[in-house]
C-alpha cells in the first residue's frame, strides 16, 4: 500500500511510530481542513473563507465533500 510521508508532528506521530497509509493520512488532512474552515468562520466571519478539497484519488475528494457536507457546509453554494 502507500505510505504518507511527511508532517509527523501534525498528525501526532513519534519518530518510533511507523507511517500511516495514504488513505488515513488524507482523511486526517481532510479532517483538519473542515475542522479549521468551520473555526476560521466563527472567529472571523468578516472573512470570505473558501473551502478547499483536498485528496489523491476521485474517491478522496468525494469522501472531502462528503465531510463538509456532514459539518453542514453546502458546497454548492460557496461563491
């Protein structure tokens, strides 16, 4: 399978611990991605924030909308 090399720190991984695969690691960053969407739109609503989909594969991006989707965000309806 492949492996995600890169930003240990920010998916809370040691040096000791081996690399997660692709998918898991892309679901983290998705993750992470909606998470800081929804904070940067309640702290600065001011702000047109967009929301960006993130993946590798077809199926990666439709699993990205699908979690926005279930944080209530209608992506067709972003500008």
């Amino acid at each position: 399978p492949a492996r995600f090399h890169g930003t240990r720190e920010a998916r809370g991984l040691t040096d000791d611990e081996p690399e997660q695969d692709l998918d898991t690691a892309v679901r983290f960053h998705q993750q992470r991605t909606v998470d800081n969407l929804i904070e940067l739109r309640t702290r600065a609503p001011d702000i047109p924030w967009m929301p960006v989909l993130q993946g590798w594969t077809l199926q990666h991006y439709l699993d990205c909308l699908a979690m926005y989707t279930d944080a209530g965000i209608d992506l067709a309806a972003e500008p």
